[in-house]
C-alpha cells in the first residue's frame, strides 16, 4: 500500500507540472495566434486513452482509440471525409496519453520532439510559430518555464497560508548535533553546536549539511562544551557528503516515552518519562551518546542513572542482542526545544511564497552546479522517478505533496531552462542568438541541433536510472 500510495502522489504531482508547463506553451502561443496541433497530457504513441476535438460547432471525443497518420505535405484536405479530424487542423486536439512519464504541446512550424524538418517542407504560414517575430518566439518558449515558477510561487504561498510553517533554528538545537560515521570522521562529535561555515550563519537547522555541500565549505566554527573549535573541510569529503544523509541530525535526551511490546524492560521499575542520565555510571543524556554505550553491551545487563520528578535514581536493565533495550523514545521535540512557527495571512504569503520559491530556486542551481562539476562525484547521485518516488510520504500528507510539488515545479523550470536542445533552453539560446545577431537558424541545423538534444537527454535518463537500480541493491 506504501508503494502504491508513492507512485499515485509522484504521477499526481507530475501531471499537474507538466500540465501547466504545456499550458504556458499553449497561453502565450494562442495569444500570438500560432496554431497549436496538439496538447497532451502523458505520451501517446501508436494510441491515446483519450481524446477530444471541437469542430463542426460539437465538442468530438475517442476512448482508447488509435492516433491518425498525419497528411502528407500539400494534401487536399477537402477531400477528407467531414468526420475525419485531420480535416481541421485550426482546432487543437486535446488529449491523454498511455505512458504517465511526460506531455506535449506540439506548435505549429516549430522543431521539437513532436516533428522533425520534413514536416516544414511547406512555405512557411502566417499561424506557424516560425513566422512570428523572435520576441514572440521567445516568450511562447519560455511560456512553460514561466508557468512553472508562478505555479511554484502559489503553491509555497498556499502551504504557508493554510498551514504556516515551523523550524527549528540552529540556536536552539541547545544540544547540538548528532553524528554519523562519516562527520565523525570528519571531526564532529555528538553534542557539537555548529557557529558557522566559512564565517556564515546558519539560521534552519536541517540546512547546515545542505548549506555544508552547496558552498562546498572549507571550514566549520563549532562549540563543543565551552570550547570553540574550527574543524577543517578537505575537499575530497563533498562526494560522500552527498551520498551520506543524516550527517547532522538533532541530538536530544534519552527520555522514555513507553515499551516496545513483550520489552524486556517493561518490569524493569523504569517508567515513561524517566530521563536516562548515566549508563555504568558514566555521565550521559544525548540518544546517540546512549545507543553507543548500549552497543558496547548486547545481550548483557547494565545499570542506569534516571531523573524522575526532580529526583535521580538507578535502575538495572537488559540489553538484547541488537543493542536495544526496547523502550519508545519521546518523538515530541517541542518538549526538549524552541519550534519556531510562522503563520501567514492571505496577502502576506505572497512575498512569503516568492521568497521560498527564490531561495529553492538557488539552491536547486547550486544542485546542478554540483553535478557539472566532475571533482564532486555528484552526477552519481543524478536520480529518476525512483528517486522522486522516495521522497514522497508513505500516507497522504495534502501538506508534503503540495510542498514537494512545488519543489519539483522549480526543478522542471530550471532543468527545462538549460541551455541544451530539445529542452525549452536550447530554443531560448537560439532566438536570443538570433536576436543578438540578426540571423536566424535554418529549419535542417535546428533539426540536427534537436536531434543532439535528444541524444543528451537520453544519455542522462540512462545515468539517472542506472544510478536508481544501482540503488535499490546497495
């Protein structure tokens, strides 16, 4: 049921960005009169679930029907019988694919994956994209990428309007952090409050390894007891940085919240909400401190200090085999810390949606700038839909999936905005090439150019699914 609920949020979320993605290619095209041939939400090859034409002064619909041969170059569309749709090609077919991995909106006189230059044999026609004036061409291009960002700016200004949000700020992690083996070998030890990194702030605490890796940070200022120390960051630590979540994770008391079923602890005289003080009678309250000292005992019996109602008290307990002593931890942090919650009114969580928007926009280029630097390594953590798919939650949190929509909003506009074609960048740079020098590129290079895109992107696909089933048997 996890699975399934997995994969029905990342198609959800996916058809609504590429949905929107398509429709500011078809606003800004329709409001410049270029023709649109088709808008399809999924692909469609060799058949569509569903499709639908207006013509005739009747809105024309098929199920599960097979797609027409396109017309030949200059073919007498008269001679079409009236219920054949390739008999009206000013109306725009609307439709939904079969494969739930992407969508179209095929334009009029435009090279993209949908067409190739055969299909602009024919003079050129007033309706067809490449008629119109470059700035036209430009914003039909960038219509997608647009929409993406705006819709991005909604949904972060719609979380934050009906739900608010709440962090916790690295100044009140008043425990510091706990560590992993990794920034254990990197010089971190549990109880550690990170200052800054390279003299920098940090304000949210769940972005110190973010923020850690993004400015590919050579040193860390940390607190440790009463002591600052600066804990130096080669270079060659960023590459395992990336692949080791969980660095820098909150470092809390041991405090019992009740008994695993069957705990062979659960007669043991300890009770919930007793804080764990001393195990053997070494000083310790942090849960990582705690796990440590109880897996230097499996199967064996140690003796514990507790606070309960003001006072400390010991009490003996059984380790298992695994180093657990089978007791539920207090999940509730607002008992141990500060939570700060903003709450946001309607008008005011419109800067605050642009701001959110802006900031993940940063940090999603400082991604990619990670990836296209081969020193990094990054470009093996270069994930697909599995990789998307594990980000969602297990149940269905309406305020997860709009959040994570609107990352993976941000995500498409900045991937779609590269440079490279076959994306919407590729055919940007060429229009403002033409812009810049006056001349514009032939239908057969842009047909060549596309052609390379495509190569690329199929190159990367293959990366990102290599990288996701390399995953799955680590």
């Amino acid at each position: 049921m996890v699975l399934f609920i997995k994969i029905v949020q990342v198609i959800f979320a996916l058809s609504i960005l590429i949905l929107i993605h398509e429709l500011g290619h078809y606003t800004f095209a329709k409001l410049f009169k270029t023709r649109v041939d088709q808008f399809y939400l999924f692909f469609n090859p060799k058949f569509s679930l569903f499709r639908c034409k207006k013509f005739g002064g009747k809105l024309h619909t098929k199920f599960f029907s097979k797609n027409e041969q396109p017309l030949p170059p200059d073919s007498d569309l008269s001679a079409l019988a009236d219920d054949d749709w390739r008999k009206y090609p000013d109306n725009t077919e609307y439709g939904i694919g079969w494969i739930p991995l992407g969508g179209y909106c095929a334009i009029a006189g435009m090279i993209d994956e949908t067409k190739d230059a055969s299909a602009l044999s024919k003079e050129p026609q007033p309706w067809e994209l490449r008629t119109k004036p470059a700035w036209q061409r430009f914003l039909i291009m960038f219509g997608g990428v647009l929409f993406n960002f705006i819709l991005a700016i909604i949904l972060y200004a719609a979380v934050l309007h009906h739900w608010g949000e709440e962090y916790l700020r690295n100044e009140d992690a008043v425990y510091g952090i706990a560590v992993n083996d990794l920034s254990k070998e990197m010089g971190f030890e549990n109880g550690d409050k990170i200052l800054s990194i390279d003299g920098r702030e940090i304000d949210d605490f769940s972005q110190i390894q973010i923020e850690l890796v993004h400015s590919r940070a050579s040193e860390v200022k940390v607190l440790r007891g009463t002591d600052t120390l600066t804990i130096e960051i080669g270079e060659e630590y960023i590459p395992r940085m990336l692949n080791s979540p969980g660095m820098f994770s909150l470092a809390y008391p041991f405090e019992v919240a009740g008994f695993m079923e069957n705990s062979i602890n659960k007669d043991s005289g300890l009770q919930p909400g007793d804080r764990v003080v001393a195990v053997n009678g070494e000083e310790m309250f942090l849960v990582p401190d705690i796990h440590e000292a109880l897996q230097a005992h499996k199967g064996d019996s140690i003796l514990v200090d507790v606070t309960r109602a003001g006072a400390r008290q010991q009490v003996g307990l059984q380790v298992d085999t695994t180093g657990m002593v089978q007791v539920m931890l207090e999940s509730d942090l607002t008992k141990f810390f500060k939570v700060t919650r903003n709450k946001y009114g309607f008008f005011p969580a419109i800067p605050a949606g642009i701001r959110k928007a802006c900031k993940y926009i940063g940090s999603y280029v400082k991604d990619l700038g990670l990836i296209f630097s081969p020193k990094t390594k990054a470009y093996k953590s270069v994930g697909s839909f599995i990789t998307i798919g594990r980000i969602f939650p297990g149940t269905w949190d309406w305020q997860r999936v709009w959040s994570l929509t609107a990352m993976l909003s941000i995500m498409l506009a900045v991937l779609n905005i590269i440079p490279i074609p076959g994306l919407d960048g590729g055919h940007i740079l060429f229009i403002l090439v033409e812009i810049i020098t006056g001349r514009k590129p032939s239908d057969k290079f842009l047909e060549v150019a596309q052609t390379i895109g495509m190569i690329l992107l199929l190159a990367l696909m293959v990366l990102a699914f290599g990288n996701d089933i390399r995953s799955l048997f680590k």
